[in-house]
C-alpha cells in the first residue's frame, strides 16, 4: 500500500513539474512597422508587448506563432484581429500578445 502511494505521490510531483515548464518562443521574425520606422523582434517570447501610444501600424508576422492584436495597452478586451504565421495586416494596435 504505501508503495502504491509512493507511485501515485511521484506521478502526481512529475505531472506539476511537466505543467510548469515555460513556453517555447516563437521561432521567427515579427516586425512592427510605423512610418519610416521598424521593430523587429527576433524570436520574440509568448507575452503581452505594449506600445507607448496606440497607431496604426504594418504587422509582418513571419514567426511560427498566432499574433493577436489589441488596440489597448496591456492585452486587455478582446483582441481585434489574429494574425497567422506568414500574414500581414495594417491596424490600430496598443499592444500585441504572441501566442505559442
């Protein structure tokens, strides 16, 4: 019996340690384009990136990864669009959230 605990105890510490590993990034490059001016962000993590003032701009999404776009600071609402790997658009974005 308790070797039978002991098992299910370890299953259970493994399953936690599995859920908590961090996400993988996007592999790829993503490029915010406004005006004359281009951030490209390389390889970019599974987060929230927030612009200093809401614009529209170009979004070249040539990741691996979904970008959702927001027209709020902070990925807060619904997003606006969702742009696939390999698409482009042109919005009003605040912020941005990478989807792995």
């Amino acid at each position: 019996m308790k070797a039978r605990l002991a098992i299910v105890g370890a299953l259970a510490v493994g399953g936690l340690v599995v859920s908590a590993a961090p996400a993988q990034a996007a592999t790829g490059v993503l490029v915010i384009e406004e005006g004359t001016s281009s951030t490209v962000y390389r390889d970019p993590a599974p987060r929230c990136y927030t612009r200093a003032a809401a614009r529209d701009v170009q979004v070249r999404n040539n990741t691996d990864s979904r970008i959702r776009l927001y027209r709020t600071a902070g990925c807060s609402g619904a997003p606006t669009e969702t742009v696939q790997p390999g698409g482009f658009t042109i919005s009003l974005v605040g912020s941005f959230y990478v989807v792995t």
